[in-house]
C-alpha cells in the first residue's frame, strides 16, 4: 500500500473517533410554567414602618470626647434639657488665653489712643508733621481693630465651651441614642435622634410601578388599626432599590386602637406594621403568579422565564402572597409563562423545555 494511501486512512479513522468521543449536547430540563395573570384591582399589603412627622438628629457642634451621658433611647426630652456633656478642659483653656489676648490688645488701644492725644498737641503747636501724626493715627486705628478681632476670639471660644453640652432644641421622645462616655466624637456627628412631639405617620417604600396610592390603613389580625392618607411622596425613585418613598398620616383611628391595648401599641414609633394600600389608579401592572415562582437568592425577588430555550430571571417586587399565588409588579407582560415549579434548580442561560 503506498504512502499516499496510509496516510487517508490514518486521517479518516482519527475523524471517526473524533466523533464519536464528541460529548453529547446537552439536554433540556422540563419545567412547569403557568402564565402570569392581571391580578385583581385590590389593596397590596407591605411592610410599613411609624414615624414622628418631625425627627431631629442631635450632634455636638464642636470636636470631643463625651464626658457625660445623660438619657437614654426611649427617654422624654423637653426643649434645653442637656443630653451630653464633652470635656471642656481644652476649650476652658482656649477661653482663658482668648481673654487674655483681649487684655493686651484692650491695653495696647489705649496706648495708642494715649500717643495720638499727644501728638495731637504737638501737631497743634506745630512740632511735628501732618504726616508723622497720620502714621500715629493709623496704629491707634490698628490697635483699635485688633482689640475688636481679639474680642470676637473670645466670643467664639466661649460659644464653644457652651457647645460642650448637647442640649435638645425642640421637645419630644429619643428613638436613637449611640454616644457612649469616652468616646471622641466629630462636629456634626449624630449621636441620637429626637422625634418630636406631635403627629406620627407611616413610612412606606413603594414598588416603582404599583403607583402612589392616595389612601390606605394599617390592619392587625385581620382588623383595621388606623386609616392613612397620603400626606408625600418622593419625587424620584430610589436609585440602588428603585422605589418610592411615602408616607402617610393617621387619619381617624379605628375603633380597635383605642379599645385594645396591643392594637394602640401597634402604632408606637419604630413598629413595623402591616399597612394595605389600594393599587394606583385601577391596579395596572400588578400581576398574580403561583408563589412557587417566586425565587429569592438574596438579590431581592425574581421569577424565571424562557427566552429562545433558556432560563432567565427577571426581578420583580413583591407586594403580598397568600398560601397559592404572589402579587407582583415587574418588566413582565400579561400572559408571559414564568417557570412555576423547582426555580431553586435553575441557573440563568440553563436549557429548558415547558412541560407540555
């Protein structure tokens, strides 16, 4: 057998094993999916939070270490109470050398008031120059500003020594206290939070397409707490969350918040509560899906759809759920088919195949 032929031999038997060690392709998982249906016009139920109309943080206005610590969260304050107290030794100092250097400037003044009193007379009588007397006037005038500059420093420092006690401005109750005796603090840190006196309201964070509803309540059990009105609402979504920031004021409250104890105590400040709102408008973009689609990996909600053959997910917000379905607003269309069924199995770009 020549050459030439051995080696076609050798090429077409290497092609053969070459397809036959090739790996199979991949196969596509079935899935069950279910399309997502328009929900119903309704109330979504989210998490609220209650907050004082007006909250205040509470900072010292000069650098030190905290000396004194004189309430605690949940206490009552009334306007010019002292809450901390810094260490003022080094601003004691700056007071003392502040007032020392407005001695001096006081007494250097009246030197210079004294020298132009008496070069005036001279001038007068002629023994010096109009020029030689302006030079005189022009240190006195000197000394006079700097006699000024020197009181303004003293002024200053003692406003400072009066800033080593943090006292409340407005009266109300302390939600947040984080200042401990010993601690150096920054001007302008916050070292607690002041809500003041007056009305409370719920803070609530809206999905981006479920709209601002006007009116909603916060329910308990089953029962309504409280009712809602809409008092404001952010003017753009959250960047990093994409949702909207509202809040809502008490309207009348019910009857159970004043007639049981563990309804009222629902609506002290910082209570998480569950507060169920009217969808905007007629409750467009809302869509109910099967809760098994609904798939969390820390990222926030998403169901998973199929594109060309392949799993993808697409995030979503949660407004409520109950034993069957989830309500959802998200990038998705009426009728889109979301994968219903073993989503904690799925990677994004996986073959699959809706079971028929």
């Amino acid at each position: 057998m020549s050459r030439i032929a051995l080696c076609l031999l050798a090429a077409a038997l290497v092609g053969c094993a070459n397809e036959d060690d090739a790996p199979p392709p991949e196969s596509a998982r079935l899935v069950m999916t279910s399309p997502a249906r328009a929900a119903e016009p309704g109330g979504a139920r989210l998490s609220g939070t209650v907050r004082a109309r007006f909250e205040t943080p509470v900072s010292f206005q000069v650098d030190g270490r905290i000396l004194e610590r004189r309430v605690d969260a949940g206490d009552r304050v009334e306007p010019g109470q002292v809450l901390f107290r810094l260490d003022p030794r080094d601003y004691a100092q700056a007071v003392s050398v502040a007032s020392a250097d407005l001695e001096a400037a006081r007494a250097e003044l009246e030197t210079a008031a004294s020298e132009t009193r008496r070069n005036r007379d001279l001038l007068d009588r002629e023994f010096i120059s109009e020029q030689v007397f302006e030079r005189v006037q022009l240190a006195e005038k000197n000394a006079r500003e700097r006699a000024q500059a020197a009181l303004a420093r003293l002024e200053q420092a003692r406003n400072n020594l009066d800033y080593t006690e943090l006292a409340a401005t407005r009266g109300g109750t302390l939600i947040e206290v984080t200042g401990e005796p010993g601690q150096v603090v920054a001007a302008g840190q916050p070292l607690g939070v002041i809500a003041q006196h007056g009305d409370s309201e719920v803070e609530v964070f809206l999905p981006e397409r479920f709209g601002v509803p006007k009116s909603g309540r916060v329910v308990q059990a089953g029962a309504t707490v409280a009712t809602l009105s809409l008092r404001e609402a952010a003017g753009a979504a959250d960047q990093a969350t994409r949702t909207w920031k509202a809040r809502y004021s008490f309207a009348e409250p019910a009857q159970v918040a004043s007639d049981d104890a563990q309804g009222a105590a629902a609506l002290r400040l910082g209570s998480v509560v569950k507060v169920e709102l009217d969808a905007g408008g007629d409750g467009a973009g809302v869509l109910e899906v099967p809760v098994g689609a609904i798939n969390e990996r820390g990222h926030g909600p998403q169901v998973w759809v199929i594109r060309d053959g392949r799993a993808e997910p697409v995030r979503v917000t949660l407004l409520d759920m109950d034993a069957e379905n989830a309500r959802i607003v998200g990038d998705l269309e009426i009728g889109t088919s979301v994968i219903s069924l073993g989503t904690h199995l799925l990677q994004s770009g996986m073959p699959v195949r809706a079971l028929e």
